[in-house]
C-alpha cells in the first residue's frame, strides 16, 4: 500500500471513497508480494497494482462494486499453470486479494497513519479479511510500537494481535496471521491482514566463516536484511553466503562507519561479530559500541573475551560501552554445530529486543507474550 498511499490518502482528504485492493497472501508464482496494492478512484482512474496486469481487470470490476455496495470482498485469484491463461494470472500462482472502500468513515485514522509514514515512524494498519461473524470484516486496528487505536471487536482480539502485529513490525515484515474467533492463538475463524510500514532491519554479520552462513540463513529466515562483511575477497563471496542480501569485501570498522554516517545503521540494526581476531573486531567494536544499535555480540572463548575486553578499554572503550556487547555470543542452548550456534545468537537477539529472560516457559507463569 505506500505505493499508493498518497492516491488514497489524497483522495481520502477531498471526502471522496475509493477502491482499494490488497495483495493478502500469495501462493506459488504469483506476481507481487502481499502489501501490494490498487487502487480505483471514483472518476475511474487507477494507481498501483495487484498482480503485474494479470487480473487487475477484474480486481477493477470488484472494487467498484465494493464501493457501491459498501461491502469488503475477499477473492482469490489463479489456477494451476496449466489453465492459467484461462483466468489470466500468466505467471500459475495464486493471489488473494482483499478488496475494500476507504473513506473517512471507514478509516478515520488513516491521517494517522500517514503522519507516521511521512516521519519515518513505525506503524501497521490491521485488517480483519475473514471473521465468523461477518459484521467485524473490514475492522480496522493501527499499531505503533508503543500503541494501538481502534478495536477488532473484544479486548482479546486487540490484546492478541497488536502483540503479533508489533513482532510483524519489528521484523519490517507483512502478512496474514490466523486465530479463533475472539482471537485465540489456536483455532480458526478469524483472519487478520497486518501491513506494516517500516523497512526490515539489518544484521551486519561479520567475518565470512561458516558459522556466519548459518547466521545469515537464520537472519534470513526472522526477516532481517542480511550483509555478510570481511576484509578478505577469498573468502567473502556469494557463493559462500548464497542467504545473505549483500556480501561486501571491506574492512569490518571502515564498512561499519561508512554504513552509520550514510544513516543506515538505526536502533533495530543487530551486529554479529563472528571474526574473533582482534586485528578485525577490536577496531570494529570500537565503532559498534558507540552507535545506537539493538544488539551488538562477539564470538570467542572466555580468554578470547578477557583479552578483547582488555584492548577495547586500552582503546578508550567504557565501561558502560562495554556492558552493551554481549561477549560471548549468544545463550547458553548447549550448541556445537553452526547451525546451533547460528539458534543461540538469535535467540539473545529475540530476548534482548523483547525483553525475554531466556529461561524456560515451563518454569515461568503469567503472560507468555509480554
């Protein structure tokens, strides 16, 4: 939807009502990925798209007919590839598509929304696209980090989903998420679109050994853009890191500081250090420390960890600068292999930005989700 967030926000503002029809989830080779969106001014005019020119025509047809009838509309689009042309989704993939009105009734708070997006402020619209009870269809929530307007329709529905939807946020991520009807964890019966308008946050992994391709599977994996960084071109290849989104050959601290001074290093931006050589992470910790990031770890033994904090403080390292680095890496899971290792980091990545104690939930009661 930022694609055409400007369209409808405009259209919204003159109290005018539009179509809007959004990618909900996507199966197989469909054409975009959920968040995508049209959508159909009242002069007939369209901005944005659903499926690459596939079914607009009749997602065009729909929304019209939403608007008229002031009634949301959940369509899916697609066959298999061999009938494909026969509904016109070229690609065989399957689309959902949600299609509904907008108006300042519909969505009062979508200057909210906007004023958010325009300051760079993290915030999700949830939409309920299937419910049991038809009435709460097209019920909206807007999320922030630190807030929620609007309601689902119970307490337990905004209590259950405005948790999942801040993880969805946190992760720069969009999706569908399922529960009962009055928002249970497990069941069926409602449905819900989180659209999240924020960029996925980054996992600057360094060291291109093999514990680092496991990371970068598994930043992958909870929706982090990865880069994989090492000094030396032998080794850091994409080949080696076919996960990770980018692989960059530089020195670890001069990558570092280049990435904070063009201002795409933020508060999400988790850090792994996997090089345990002090020529590479003792000038790269000394840049890592001192910038406002989530999460910054070390790999190495415990002599390893006794001889690095030694030279960080003879590098003018504090001692508040030195409680932030997380050293050695990871929780205590028992791992031996990468891929292990690669499930301890995140797992103290998970706790630190949630706040989780990294204790077992048998031996803990109350809120599982805090």
């Amino acid at each position: 939807m930022r694609d055409v967030l400007d369209d409808v926000y405009r259209r919204w503002s003159d109290g005018e009502t539009v179509g809007l029809g959004t990618v909900v989830a996507t199966f197989s080779s469909a054409p975009r990925a959920p968040g995508a969106a049209m959508v159909v001014a009242p002069d007939g005019t369209v901005a944005g798209s659903v499926s690459g020119g596939c079914v607009e025509g009749a997602v065009y047809e729909l929304a019209q007919e939403v608007v008229a009838e002031r009634k949301p509309v959940l369509q899916r689009y697609g066959v298999t590839d061999d009938d494909a042309f026969a509904v016109g989704l070229t690609c065989g993939g399957i689309i959902d598509i949600y299609v509904e009105h907008v108006d300042r009734a519909s969505m009062p708070e979508l200057g909210d929304v906007v004023a958010s997006v325009r300051s760079g402020e993290p915030v999700a619209v949830v939409t309920v696209i299937e419910h049991e009870r038809e009435g709460l269809v097209g019920e909206h929530m807007i999320v922030w980090p630190d807030r929620a307007e609007g309601s689902l329709g119970s307490s337990r529905m905004d209590d259950a989903v405005a948790d999942d939807a801040r993880g969805l946020l946190a992760s720069g991520r969009t999706g569908t998420l399922h529960y009962g009807p009055d928002g249970q964890r497990r069941g069926e019966g409602m449905a819900v679109f989180v659209n999240s308008f924020e960029p996925p946050p980054r996992l600057l992994v360094f060291g291109a050994i093999d514990f680092a391709a496991a990371m970068a599977r598994m930043g992958a994996y909870l929706g982090y853009q990865v880069t994989v960084c090492d000094a030396r071109p032998v080794f850091a290849t994409s080949s080696r890191f076919p996960d990770a989104h980018d692989v960059v050959v530089d020195w670890p601290h001069r990558y570092l500081t280049a990435e904070a001074e063009a201002g795409r290093i933020d508060q999400r931006t988790a850090i792994a250090v996997l090089t345990h050589d002090p020529k590479f992470d003792v000038p790269l910790l000394e840049v890592a420390l001192r910038l406002d990031v989530g999460y910054v770890g070390a790999m190495g033994s415990r002599k390893t960890h006794d001889d690095r904090f030694a030279r960080l403080r003879d590098a003018g390292i504090t001692e508040g600068e030195l409680e932030r680095l997380s050293s050695p890496i990871g929780l205590d899971l028992g791992a031996r292999t990468p891929e292990e290792t690669a499930v301890s980091i995140a797992a103290e990545i998970i706790a630190l930005r949630w706040g989780g104690g990294g204790k077992r939930l048998a031996e803990l009661s109350g809120r599982i989700h805090g």
